[in-house]
C-alpha cells in the first residue's frame, strides 16, 4: 500500500511535515505576511458599486442605452422628489419654493427640474384641458362667481359664514345655485379641524368642481452629482434636499410630505439594506460557526486552528483580488462568502483527519506525515475541481461574475496551501490529545449509518422525489424585478412602486430615440397601436389642438367671472370678535336649518345636512373647550377654510391669461428634455398595465421591441440584463460542469467513479430547483451567485466521499464513522449557518441568496450522506466484510 | 351799401364755420364715441339711465323702452353676450333659434334696466377708474351714489369689436350678471331644453311689463 502512495502524496506528506518542524517560524512569516496584506487591501482595494457596468458591453442592450444617455442625460442617476399636500395650491408653491431652493445649489445638483412648475403653464395651463373640460370649469366659476366675489371682497370666516347663509336661503327660495362643492368642502374641512388631521380647503379644486382629494402630487427631478468615492454616492445629495426642504417650510409635522426616490435613491437604499443585512448576520454566522466548529472538534484550540486558517486564506485572495483586477463589484464581493463555505471545509477535513489518524497511536511526526499526505491528495482533487468550476465563469459576458470566478478559483488554491502549511503548524501548539467524547462520534456515525440500512427506502425516496422534480422543473423562473430584491420596507422603493402603480404618468416607462420628426411621428403611431401600450408621449403632444377653440372658450370665461382679483386687492379680512364669527356661525346652522325643513328632497340636501352636523360637532367642541381655546380653534379655522382663496384666484387670473402657442414657444428646460440639440426626438412609453409583475413586463417589453428593436428604457434593461445575466450563468455552467467533468476524469481516472460524484450533484441541483418552485423564491440578480457556491460544495462533498471510500483506508472500520463523513457534515453545518443567517437580512436579493444556499446545502448534504453512500454500496458495521484490515 | 353787404357775407361766413364746426365737433364726438373709449361709452349709457329715471314718472314702461333701445344696442355687444351665456350649446342651436334668442334676449335686457331705473331721487354716477385687464379687455369702475350716501358699485368690461368698444358684462357689486345669466340660462336649457329657455324669458319680459 504504502509503495502505491503517489507523488502527490509523498508532496503533501513532506511539506506538512516540515511545517510542522518549523512550526514558529512559519507561523512568525504566516504572520508578517498577514500583516503587510492587509496594509496593502486597505490602501488598494476599491469598490466598484455601478451595477450596470457588470454586464458586458458588447450587450446590445448597454449600446442603446448609452446612446440614449449621451443624447438625453436627464434620466440617468437621478433623483425624484415626490412632494404630496392636501391641496394642489400647498403643493404647487412648496414645489417651487424648494426648487428654487435646489437650483441655487450647484454644488450638489446639475439639473433641478420641476416637472409643472414653470410660469408658461401657469399661464397657459388652460390649453391642455379638451373642450368639454374647459366648459365644465368655465360652468363651475359661473355659478361659484357670486359667492367668491363677496368672498373675496372678506376673506373673513364671519363673512364667509354670512355669505354662505345668504345663498343657502336664495338656493331655498327656489334659485339655481350649485351649493353643494363649497357645503362640502367647508363639512370636510371642520370635520379636519377638530380631529387631529387638519385640512385646508382647496378653492382651485372648488372652482373646478372636483371633489377634494386627500393629497396633490407634484414631482421634481433632480440631477445629483454623485461622488463615487462615498460608498453611498447620492448622500450627500440626499441630506442637501432634505435641508432645503426645511428651508422650504417641511417641517416633520407639516402636512406637506416630501420623498425621494429615482435611480440614485434606490441604489444608495439598496447598498444600505444589503450592508445593515450583513452587519448582522455577520456576527450571527460568526456565532453560529464557532459553535458548529466546535461540536465537531470538541476543542477550542481546534476552533480557533480552524478560525486562523480562514483568515489568513481570506486576507491573501483579498490580496490577489486587489493585484489581479483593483477592485470588487456588488458580485464579487461575495467572494467571501464563498471562501468561508469552502475554505472552512479544507481546514475542517485536514484537522479531523489528522485526529482520526491520532488516534492509531502512531508517532506524532507519522501521523503529520499520513494526514499531511492523505487530505493534501484528497483535498487537491476539490481544490482542481472547484478552481476549474470558478475559472469556467471566466468567459462569460457578466463581468460581475467573471471577477468572482477569478477570485474565488485563485481563492481555492490559496485554501489549499493555507490549510496545509498553517494546519500543521498551529497543530504543533495544540493539546495533541484526541477527540474525547467518542460518543459523539458515534453517534453521528451511528445516525448515519443506521440511515444506510433503509436502503430500498432510499432507492424508492429518491426515485419519487426525481419524479416530481422532473415535473417542477419546467416552473423554475427568473425574477428580472431588480425592485423584489430590495428591502421591500425602505421609502424609496415603497415611493416608486406606488409611482408606477399609477399608471399615467409611470417613471418606469420604455424610451425610444427618433432621428427625426418624421420618424418620430410614424414610430409615435405605431406604438399607440399596441395593446399593451397606454400612451405614447413627444415634444409634439406638449402643444395642445384645437388652441383657437379653446382661447374662445378662455376669453368667455374670462368674460363670465371679471375681475375677481381686481375689486380689492390685496383682500382687506375684517376684524371681528369670536362672539361675532359665532354668531355668523349660528346664522348659517339656522339658515341650513330653514333649508333642510323645507326643501329637504333637494340635489343638496345631502350636504346641507352633512354642514349641519359638522356645525353640531364644532359648536359641541367650542362649549366644552376654554375661551381663549375656542378663539384660537376658530381663528385656526378662518385659516384652514380662507388661507388658498387668494392663491386660487391668482392662479386663475393668471391662466385666463392663456396664448396661442406652439413648439418653439415651449420652455427651454422641458423642450430639452424631448427634442435635443442634434435634433433627435425623444418618445416616451407608457404601459397599460403595472409591469411590476413580470410576465406583463416581458409582454410590454417584446411588443416594443418588435416596433423599434433600439427601444431602452429601464423595463426594457431590466429584462434584457436579467435575460443576459441567466444566459452568462447558463453558458458558465455548461462549461464548468464540462470542465469539471473532464477534471474528474483525469483525477479519478474511472468512468463510474465520476458518475457517482456528479450524481449527488445533479441530484441535489434538481432537488434544489424544485425547491425554488414549491417555495415560491425565484432566482434573482442575487442569489443566482449561490448557485457556484452549492456547485463546490457539492462537488467537495461527494468528491471526499468517493475519494475515501475507493481508497478504502478505513480506520474506524466503515466510512460512515470516518472522519471524511464527519468533515462532510460539519463542514457543510457550517456552511449552513452562514448562509442560514443571510435569510434574516431584510435586502430581499441576501434573503433569498440565504434560502437557496440553506435549502441547496441541506439537500446536498442527503445526497451525499445518505443517497450516495447507498449507492456506492458501502457496507454498515454490522456486515463488516473481510475488506476491513 | 356795400358794406352791408360784406358784413352780411361775414356773418353768412361765420354762422356757416359755426355750423360746420359744430357739426364736425359732434361728429368727432360721436366718432370718437365710438372707436377709443370705453369711459365715454359707460357714461353715455350712465346718462341715459339717469335720464330714464328722471323721466320715469312721465314714461311709461314703453317710453323708457325706447329711450333706452338705441343706447343700449350700441352700447353692449348683445351677440357676443348671448353667445357667452349659452356657450357650447350656442352652436347647437340653428339660425333662427339663435336669432329668436337673441331677440328674446334683447327684449329683456333692455326691459331689465326699464324696469328698474324708473324713478329719481337724486342718485348720481361716478366713474372710479378705467383700467386694462387681461384678454384685451377694459375694465371701467363706477359707483352708484345713492341720496343717503349709499353706494352700488358697477363695475364693466368692455371688449373691443372691429375697432368699437361694448360692454360684455357687468358686475354689480362684484356679482357678474354674465356668471349668473349663464349659470340659470344653461341649467334650463340642459334640463328642459330650448323651448322651455324661451317661454323663461318671455315670461320675465312680461313680469317686468307688469310692475
């Protein structure tokens, strides 16, 4: 036996052993290295943080983007402020405030762009109403004109009280008023007051008829300059926006809401969530790895070998990675994560190896020499294989990918010749005793074994679930919604679904770029024909039809409400006592008293009760309250219902103010925006539906394609990155499971033997997926870098296994007991823990990575430990063969 | 004997430059009356209206009538008016609807302001101000000063048509007559229709004959 050993062996055997001899020197040089790598990391090693940039950029669709990006730049990397208020004047003035706020600061913004706020829609705003419209608000100021005249004359709550109970008894003497916006509106707006949620009244929403609504959307977008040196490149961004909007009157306990969120926002939320994920699943896993490391050793001094052995190789691939590509992306930063699983495993099979052979009794230096030689083979043919499968990543169009393979593949190698070369020595410090507690031992042994004897269950088990994983296979999908991935709690992405869940107007919206204005008007054409299209916008739908028809109709209406602004202006409010707003207050409870007793089958008599009752509660409130109270409660009043009157009707006299107009009369920074400075015209599209979901955004995202194949936008790279991503993992692995296969062939040298490694790889991938399926987790841009993660592993795993049992060198009697399957195990448990705590982060991308890494591991630790032993035929201690020596 | 004669001449002379001139003047006037000021126009009608009630008593309902017929034809802009009033439902309606209305509405414009300034008692008119407004409008302020010193105010727009200015609506006390003109015409005209619309207003020219 002995003269078979190979070179290999002899290799491993000889260099263990002489780590051993000169245990402290090579532990002081083990350490100075450490050191000056780490002095060399922390000034070197950058990061990377564009995700965009990890795809190749041969990629067509990173070609159409690009061009879009440099022609139009105003989509890329920005922000969106979302400002909300419960009424659209509160909305319009604040979102000018703050923009003209942002707009002074250029150190931070390149663009601030207020999407409707600019005095040229102010003015003639009333043009992008359709005819209908504009007679419907030319009918509602009609009738509402009487009342806001005297109103305005005194904006004054004992006047508007007193003006309000006049009409009310005018509409009950049979006159046609339309009462009921206004009735309505002052019910609501007392109702607000004396609840905790006050309300302003909106007159612009009066003087339109509409219902109030509870909050007005304005938007502003902003252009940051991001400073990738931060590794939260829009914050300082953030935090000046968020200082203006002080400045502007945002308080925290205002009514007014401001959010942000757009492309930079959801980055930095993104790289925020997925770091806070880590911080605690990283001292979890820490935790969690100790203690597994020692159940299996059973001796800190082991742990702790353990431990060393994984820093050091971590710290020298860092060190690699810094040499051979200067940084790492999102990708490969989990590199680390891979080598714990992995480099845990090499350290963990040398060391209990190592104790088994301790146990034979034979000469210290002996049983360095045989571990030495043993592991260093076996360990060799993972470490050729799993680098093998990491290199095969090499060539694919995901950059983020490829780096990881060359990391982690360098990163086996390292593994190896840590493993081997501090192994020895720190075992050199260690109590050389062996692993008390052979009950342990046995009874994992045990369990394992006692496993083996249900073999025709095994067979029958495996068969089964094959079959059903046959069938779930066809379900496995891929989620392209880079949105799913993120922690679904932050307020950028909470913001922007919402956005996109309103379908008008979506940020999330397919862009094409026409050459010019012929082909934009016949590819404009063509997109509003597809079904899945909702609307298609260009610089030439920002110029109403039908203007002539419309200023006519301006002019009337015009004509109809006067000088509203104009009788006194500025408004003189009258001074009055709370007796005397109580009073008027009275005046008009009687008056809708009077209403209500003898016309109560009107069209407006709901409201008119609906008034009553608010007047019931206010009145209640003011007896029950102090005086002084009650007069601030009715000042407070006077404020909520009158505060807008002014900003409506300025607005309304400055949009009667309307012009013909047409595309060269068009602000600059919106014209910009839609036709640029080499004359490309910029179309936009929006979906029908909310592609949030997946299958709807594929089918958005084709039939686009179909009409213009340059078509970009961020649906259209969301599909297209995922469906580049899948492929470059598809191709990766066909060609590291062929490189590995070829691996295996040349190291096992045996046809079967290779079967019955890959086996429980292919079996524990299939189980794996239709786990996916029946758990409802799809594979994401995230958790597919899992997937090479559970290749080695499984490779590892099975690969021992075999290893171990051709090479029959049993010593405890049946492979069951051996150390080789206690490695598997505990080097897999740890594996588990550290992955398992992933699922708790609350990035939904590290969440699922958790649950496929923990799912995948469990599954390949059945088919190695019980399927694939079942299959080798190993025989249990109870029919010991006359193989055992 | 001949000097009789010049001085005959020069008289003849004079009194024709008179008249000439005064016809000229009253000429310019009434041009001027008309193309470039809206203040003039106001007060002509002003005048008219006070002369009305000063007259009242004397002219029956029909007499302030015709009084009032030519200053106010020429004075508002009743086409444009009625045009405003009904808005998009003017277009619907056929040629001789619309004159019919139009008549109708003539009718009881002028029998409104017959109605009302029929009696004296020593009111005035004051102009406040003339100011443009927007839309190429003129907005002309006035006030009614009552004998106790009680004041109404009337405001005017006025809008100008083939270089003429008239009135398109006016504000008494800033309530707009064409905002409640058009909120009552419309809600008739859209709930019962166009017959309906007219028997309304035939029944307010009569109500108005009555008193």
């Amino acid at each position: 036996m002995e003269a078979s050993k190979s070179h290999l062996y002899k290799a491993f055997a000889r260099w263990t052993s002489a780590s051993y001899r000169h245990a402290p020197w090579v532990l002081f040089l083990m350490l100075l290295i450490a050191a000056a790598c780490t002095v060399y990391i922390s000034r070197n090693l950058g990061m990377n943080t564009d995700t965009t940039d990890m795809l190749s950029e041969d990629l067509p669709f990173r070609a159409h983007i690009k061009h879009y990006n440099k022609i139009f730049p105003q989509d890329m990397n920005n922000l969106l402020l979302v400002l909300e208020a419960p009424t659209p004047e509160q909305a319009y003035v604040t979102a000018d405030r703050l923009a003209t706020l942002l707009k002074k600061d250029a150190i931070n913004f390149y663009d601030v762009y207020p999407a409707n706020i600019d005095p040229f829609f102010e003015k003639n705003g009333l043009l992008y109403k359709d005819i209908p419209e504009l007679e419907r608000i030319t009918d509602r100021l009609a009738t509402a004109q009487p009342l806001i005249a005297r109103i305005a004359k005194d904006p004054s709550l004992q006047n508007f009280a007193s003006v309000l109970s006049e009409a009310i008894g005018e509409l009950r003497k049979g006159r046609n008023l339309d009462l009921t916006p206004v009735l309505n509106g002052m019910s609501t707006t007392v109702e607000a007051k004396l609840t905790d949620i006050p309300r302003v009244l909106s007159w612009e929403i009066l003087f339109h008829g509409d219902p109030q609504k509870k909050k007005y959307r304005e938007l502003i977008i902003v252009k940051p300059r991001l400073n990738y040196t931060q590794i939260f490149p829009a914050e300082q961004s953030i935090l000046a926006i968020h200082a203006a909007a002080k400045d502007a009157g945002l308080m925290d306990n205002s009514p007014i809401r401001i959010r942000i969120t757009g492309e930079a926002a959801l980055a930095d939320e993104e790289l925020r969530s997925s770091i806070n994920g880590m911080e605690y699943a990283g001292i979890l896993t820490f935790l969690m790895v100790v203690i597994v490391l020692y159940c299996a050793m059973r001796a800190a001094g082991m742990v702790l070998a353990v431990l060393l052995c994984l820093t050091l190789g971590l710290i020298l691939t860092a060190t690699f990675a810094t040499v051979a590509i200067g940084h790492l992306n999102v990708i490969s930063i989990a590199f680390a994560v891979l080598y714990i699983g992995l480099g845990a495993d090499f350290a963990i099979h040398f060391l209990l190896r190592y104790h088994e052979i301790l146990e034979t009794n034979l000469p210290v230096e002996k049983v360095t020499y045989k571990a030495g030689g043993e592991a260093g083979s076996a360990l060799t043919a993972c470490t050729i294989v799993n680098a093998i499968g990491f290199y095969a990543f090499i060539p694919t169009h995901y950059s983020g990918v490829a780096e990881l393979g060359i990391i982690s593949g360098t990163g086996m190698l390292i593994s190896l010749l840590v493993t081997l070369t501090i192994g020895p020595a720190l075992l050199r410090y260690l109590p050389k005793k062996s692993i008390k507690e052979l009950t342990v031992k046995k009874s994992l042994g045990g369990v394992l074994e006692s496993l083996l004897r249900w073999r025709k269950l095994t067979y029958s088990l495996t068969l089964l679930a094959l079959f059903s994983t046959v069938v779930m296979l066809p379900k496995v999908r891929f989620d392209y919604n880079l949105f799913n991935m993120q922690d679904p709690t932050g307020q950028a992405i909470q913001t922007f679904r919402e956005l996109i869940s309103v379908v008008d107007n979506s940020p999330w919206h397919a862009i094409m770029v026409a050459k010019n204005r012929k082909e934009a008007e016949r590819l404009t054409q063509q997109f509003r024909a597809l079904p899945e299209v909702n609307k298609v916008v260009t610089i030439i739908d920002f110029v109403p039809t039908q203007q002539e028809e419309k200023i006519f109709l301006i002019e009337e209406m015009a004509a109809i409400t006067g000088p509203i602004t104009l009788s006194i202006w500025p408004p003189i409010k009258s001074k009055h006592t709370s007796a005397q707003q109580r009073n008027a207050l009275n005046e008009l409870s009687a008056a809708l008293d009077q209403f209500i007793e003898k016309q109560p089958d009107h069209s407006a008599s709901e409201s008119v009760r609906t008034l009553k009752k608010s007047l019931i509660q206010l009145f209640t409130r003011l007896d029950t309250v102090s005086s002084n109270d009650g007069n601030i409660l009715l000042d407070s009043l006077e404020s909520d219902l009158l505060t807008m009157l002014p900003i409506a009707l300025q607005h309304l006299r400055t949009s009667s103010e309307a012009v013909i107009f047409n595309e060269q009369d068009l602000p600059v920074s919106l014209s910009n925006r839609w036709h640029s400075q080499t004359g490309e015209y910029r179309i936009a599209i929006y979906p029908k539906e909310d592609i949030n979901d997946n299958e709807k955004l594929r089918k958005f995202v084709r039939s686009i394609q179909q009409v213009a194949p340059q078509a970009t936008g961020a649906p259209i790279i969301s599909l297209e990155a995922g469906e580049a991503v899948v492929q470059a993992f598809i191709e990766a692995f066909s060609l590291s499971l062929v490189g590995i296969l070829i691996a295996l062939l040349l190291i096992l040298r045996s046809v079967k033997y290779t079967l019955l490694v890959m086996i429980p790889l292919l079996l524990s991938s299939a189980f794996t997926g239709a786990f996916t399926v029946l758990l409802d987790v799809p594979f994401n841009f995230a958790n597919i870098i899992a997937l090479p993660l559970l290749l080695g592993i499984g490779i590892d795993s099975s690969l021992h296994m075999v290893h171990r049992s051709r090479n029959n060198d049993l010593i405890s009697g049946t492979l069951m007991h051996s150390s080789t399957a206690r490695a598997i195990f505990y080097s897999a448990l740890t594996a588990l823990v550290d992955f398992a705590s992933l699922m708790f982060s609350s990035h939904q991308g590290t969440a699922s990575m958790g649950i496929l890494l923990t799912v995948g591991l469990t599954f390949t630790l059945i088919c190695t430990l019980l399927i694939l032993p079942t299959i080798l035929k190993i025989p249990t201690q109870n029919n010991k063969t006359i193989s055992h020596l | 004997m001949r000097i009789a004669f010049q001085i005959k001449a020069v008289m003849h002379v004079l009194i024709m430059t008179t008249v000439l001139m005064f016809t000229a003047v009253s000429y310019s006037w009434s041009q001027s009356l008309s193309i470039n000021n809206p203040r003039q126009i106001v007060e002509h009608l002003q005048d008219t209206l006070l002369k009305s009630m000063q007259e009242g008593s004397q002219l029956d309902y029909q007499g302030r009538f015709d009084l009032l017929a030519p200053v106010i034809d020429r004075s508002h802009d009743l086409n444009y008016i009625a045009h405003v009033i009904l808005g998009g439902h003017w277009i619907k309606l056929d040629t001789q609807q619309q004159h019919v209305f139009i008549e109708a509405f003539r009718k009881l414009s002028i029998g409104t302001y017959a109605g009302w300034f029929k009696s004296y008692n020593n009111e005035r008119f004051e102009f406040l101000e003339q100011r443009d407004i927007p839309r190429d409008q003129v907005l002309v302020r006035s006030q009614l000063i009552q004998e106790n010193g009680d004041t109404i105010g009337f405001d005017y727009i006025l809008r100008q048509e083939k270089g003429a200015w008239r009135i398109t609506n006016t504000l008494a006390n800033g309530v707009s007559d064409l905002a409640l003109k058009r909120s009552e015409y419309r809600s008739i005209l859209e709930k019962k229709g166009f017959p309906s619309l007219l028997e309304m207003l035939f029944e307010k020219i009569a109500l108005i004959k009555k008193k």
